[in-house]
C-alpha cells in the first residue's frame, strides 16, 4: 500500500516551505523570503509517532488577477496548476496561513479552493512565535476549516501538535515500509531539455517545461512504475559554471542539483545536441565521475540537427573525445520534443543501475587476473619485481576490486587502467565507474 500524502498549500510567502523542511527534517526545498520561491511540487518522507507518511511543498495560491499581473504569466499558471494537481493526490492538506498579517481576502479565496478539494484540511498559522499572536490564531476562524493550529515553523512551536493532527487524520496503511527503489538523476546545463526529458519518459506534465533557463529551482522526485518496477525519477535545476551562479535562489539550486546527484544511483547527463559541447557539460560530467555514480550521456534536441548518414558518428566521436575520462557512459540521441528514445534512455539507465550492482566471484576474477598478467606483465625494475597474489571483490555501488600485491606503489597507472579494462572487456559494467584498490599482503607490509 502506497504511503499517505500530506499536501502543504496557502498563499505565498506564507512559510510553506520553511514548515515542508521542518517536518521532512532537512533544507530539501528552497527558502528564500521573496514570493514565488518554489514552483514546483517538492516531496519528502517523513514519520510522526510511529507513523511514516510523504509530505508535498507546492507554489504559493493566487487569484487569478495575481497571477495575470505576475512578471511571467507563464511559470506563474504552471505553478498554480503543480499546486491544484497536489491537492488532488493528497490524503491531507494542511492550509498555512500567515498570522503576522491575520486573515486576508487571498486566504478566503485558497480556503475555499481546498474545501472543494473535499480532502480533510488542517487550519495551521504560522508565525505564530509571540503569545499575542497565538491568542489572535482565533481570528482565523473565520475561513470556516475549524480549528486553527498556532505554530512557529522556523522554530518548531507547535509543530507537534499540528502532526499530532495529521495522524490522526490520515488513513489508515497496513504497509509503511517503503521498499529501496533505483534513483535516477536528469542533471545538465540550464535549457537543454531536462523538464521536457521527464515529461516525455512519464508522459504526464508532471514537472513545468518552460523555454526559460532555471524553471525548475529545486530537485523534484517523481515516482514512476516502469515495466512493472519502481523508480524515482530526480529533475533537477540546470548547473551553470560557478562564477555564472545568481546569489539567493539560483545558488541554492546548484546546491540541490548536486546533491541530487549524490543521492542517485544514475545520473542522466542531458546536452544540448544545437549547441558545441562545453566545459560545463564536462565539470557536470566530472562531478558525476568524482562522486562515483553511473551515467548515461543523452544529446537531446537531435530533431534539430541537420544530417546526414555521417552525422550521428562524429557526434559520437567528438563527444567521446570530450568525455574521455569517462569512456564507459553510453551515449544516445534523442528528442524530447518528438519522442525518438525516450523511452530507450530508462532502459539504458536501468542498465546502468543494474550493472552497479553486479558481483564477479572471487574465482573468476582471480582467472582474470592471472591471464591478464600473463598476456601482459606489470613493468617493473631489477631487485623490484611487482608481483600480485589474488584478488577480489568487497562491494557494489560501485563495483570494488581489491588487488593485493607485494609493492602498490610501485603499481603505475596505466597498468590499472589495463586491468579496468580488461575487467570491462570481460564483465561488462556499462555505464558504471569501478574503483580499483592496491594493498600489500599483511606478510608483505611486515
């Protein structure tokens, strides 16, 4: 049985946001003191009193006049239509309100858009710090959802009682436990394509597309069942060059796009196929590398490219010269626009995750070993004959490989990348970094 979902809506600039990383336990969503911060919907896990349940950060609610006088009218429809499809898929909603300011017409109007939601709805005003202005939360009364609830979502007061409500609210769930799902990442420059890639993979709007560089600000897991299976899917904001970065929302987008990274298993690496490779699409390459995740290289927009029966393998050949340090990402063309390889790029990134996770025994790894020594031994210098005794492998995610020898130091590079390559040669691990690891025999050491 699928979790249940609290669904966090109000006004903007309400602290929506600030009460979504309170209850979720860390900075996931963006906050920032300007209206209009967080666009998209924002999801997170979270459990109260044995209870475990998702939590939804959704863009602040406006009347319509707002949102036509909005400076792009534009994002500002998608955001109020990411917020309206949460109220959909919640079990819960939780109205904020701000108590500083007391009722406004702007709280009527959402008041009155989530009773028509028919979902159970908790009153809860925030701000509410001082003891005036939690005697003044009776004001609130007024927007006819009861009871309302005074909290301090910067500093906690009261949130306790709000999820104390919230429990009690939400249906009951014979299954909290969430089984671990393969993540993947759509990660890349700003504007190349990433929100549209995911819309085309779930054929759904799920995420805003827009032809604005930085619509999408925060990382946005989006839980999909492919081939009967579940997987996240993780669109993130576009990473720029760090001397590009604005100060104040953009920053912390990079922030959360790297982090979303970190949390992969799988990056997707989206390049603009209208545009020359850049040294960002090679430091967002590297990052990937560094944290050891797999990769997948998708050039996106390849319906705007004139071709011919040539085209396809220069581009392969150029960008595999760019992305030569990681000689192992599988590349594919597509367009998001048309559809082409959609849907082969989740096959291809499934793969990878897979391939991750991939085990060779100890016995064929040590046949490996021997035959690759005798095809080619290690150079080595008189009185300091380099000498390797076994091998094997610890761990996945990434594959591992531990080589004992008589001298690791005196192991030199190319011949560790000999022995990856024969590893790849005979395994495979597509798509997926492996580490390599020398250590000396404790006989050796001594």
């Amino acid at each position: 049985m699928a979790r249940s979902l609290v669904a966090i809506v109000g006004r903007p600039n309400v602290g929506k946001s600030t009460l979504f990383n309170r209850l979720v336990g860390e900075r996931r969503a963006i906050v920032e003191n300007l209206p209009g911060t967080t666009r998209d919907r924002i999801y997170g896990e979270t459990d109260w009193n044995g209870v475990e349940f998702d939590v939804v950060d959704t863009g602040g609610l406006q009347a319509e006049v707002e949102v036509e006088r909005a400076s792009s009218v534009e994002i500002s429809r998608a955001t109020q239509a990411q917020a309206r499809f949460a109220l959909e898929e919640a079990d819960v909603v939780v109205l904020l309100v701000d108590g500083q300011s007391g009722p406004t017409a702007g709280d009527l109007e959402v008041a009155d858009l989530v009773r028509r939601a028919h979902k159970p709805v908790l009153l809860a005003v925030n701000k509410a710090e001082a003891r005036a202005r939690q005697d003044s939360a009776v004001d609130f009364y007024e927007l006819g959802l009861g009871e309302p609830y005074p909290i301090s979502a910067i500093h906690g007061t009261g949130v306790g009682d709000l999820l104390d409500a919230i429990t009690a609210e939400l249906p009951v769930s014979e299954e909290s436990e969430r089984p671990e799902v393969p993540s993947i990442a759509i990660v890349g420059r700003p504007n190349v394509g990433k929100s549209a890639l995911l819309n085309a993979i779930i054929g759904q709007g799920r995420q805003i597309v827009s032809a604005v560089p930085g619509t999408t600000r925060d990382a946005v897991d989006t839980e999909i069942v492919w081939n009967g299976a579940p997987v996240v899917l993780i669109d993130t904001a576009g990473i720029r060059r760090r001397g590009k970065v604005v100060p104040g929302i953009e920053r912390y987008s990079v922030l959360r796009s790297t982090r979303a990274v970190t949390r992969a298993d799988v990056a997707v690496l989206v390049l603009d196929a209208t545009e020359p490779f850049t040294m960002q699409d090679q430091h967002i390459a590297g990052y990937i590398a560094d944290d050891h995740k797999g990769i997948v290289i998708v050039v996106n927009k390849w319906d705007l490219v004139e071709k011919d029966s040539n085209t396809m393998k220069e581009f392969t050949a150029k960008a595999r010269e760019i992305f030569d340090y990681v000689p192992y990402a599988p590349l594919i063309f597509t367009s998001a626009l048309t559809g082409q390889r959609v849907q082969q790029v989740m096959e291809l990134a499934l793969a990878v995750v897979a391939e991750r996770t991939r085990r060779v025994s100890t016995g064929e790894l040590n046949r490996l070993l021997r035959d690759a020594v005798s095809r080619h031994p290690p150079a080595s210098k008189p009185s300091k004959w380099l000498k390797f005794y076994y091998a094997t492998q610890p761990t996945v995610e990434p594959p591992t490989f531990v080589f004992f020898c008589n001298d690791p130091e005196n192991v030199h590079f190319s011949y560790q990348r000999y022995l990856e390559n024969t590893i790849r040669e005979e395994f495979g691990f597509t798509g997926t970094p492996i580490v390599m690891r020398f250590r000396a025999r404790r006989s050796d050491r001594e």
